[in-house]
C-alpha cells in the first residue's frame, strides 16, 4: 500500500511540473529542482521496497 500511495502521488507530482514546464519554461535550476526531487522519490520507493521485503521475510 506504501508504494503504490508513493508511486500515485510521484506520478502526480510529475504532471504538475510537466505542466509546470510548459507555463514556465524549462530553465537549468528547474531542471536540477527536478533532477533532485526524482532522485528523492527513488530512494524513497527503493527504501520502501526494502522494507516490505524485510516485512515478507
């Protein structure tokens, strides 16, 4: 339940910026904003992967 809540609000959070990007225009500090924040919800989703094996087992 934890991951799939996490991969639903990733996948809206993307849409936001995507539409972001259009009303903006892409720039390099929205590109690296971007960059991190994605970097942020892999790990979170790795971490939470982990944790639900480690449940499992």
């Amino acid at each position: 339940m934890i991951t799939a809540n996490l991969i639903v609000s990733s996948l809206s959070l993307l849409v936001l910026l995507a539409y972001g990007w259009r009303a903006a225009g892409v720039s390099r500090q929205l590109k690296t904003v971007v960059g991190v924040v994605l970097t942020i919800i892999q790990q979170a989703a790795a971490n939470a992967q982990k944790e639900q094996g480690n449940a499992g087992n």
